[in-house]
C-alpha cells in the first residue's frame, strides 16, 4: 500500500478493524458451536442440574436434546467428511 493510498483510506481503519474482529468472534464461536467436548461438558452440567431438583424437568429434557441434536449433527458431518462424501 503506497503513503497516498494509505493516508485515504486512514478513516477507514476502524471499519477494518472492527470487521477483522467480528470474522475471529465468529470463527471461534463457530469452533466452540462444534466442540464435541464443550457439549459433554453441557450434558454434564445438566445432569448435575438435573440432581440439584432446582430446576423443571421439561426445561432440562428440553436443553438436554438440543445439546444432543447439535452433537448427533457434528458426528454425522464428520462421517461425511471421512467417508469422502464431501470434498
């Protein structure tokens, strides 16, 4: 980028910036949606729940087959992807 260039497009920056930010939040929530380890953890922390008696049992069946539907869509996506259905 020359110095004329560069000066331009000064007022810009902040723009760039703040739309490079939201790319990596939305990269790592993206990793975080697709972690197999952190939807243990969930289903853990629900069955936990679920013994404290604090809270309804249609609630937590409720979290509780969300959680599973997102880790059943991540294990069929990898068995895709290793069974070359996806390239």
């Amino acid at each position: 980028m020359g110095l004329i260039t560069g000066l331009l497009t000064l007022p810009l920056a902040p723009v760039r910036g703040t739309a490079w930010l939201a790319e990596r939040i939305y990269e790592q929530a993206e990793r975080e949606a697709n972690d197999e380890s952190a939807i243990r953890a969930g289903l853990i922390e629900l069955e936990e729940m679920r013994e404290s008696g604090h809270y309804g049992e249609a609630e937590l069946d409720e979290a509780e087959n969300e959680l599973l539907e997102r880790l059943m869509i991540i294990r069929g996506f990898e068995r895709e992807v290793l069974d070359g259905g996806l390239e």
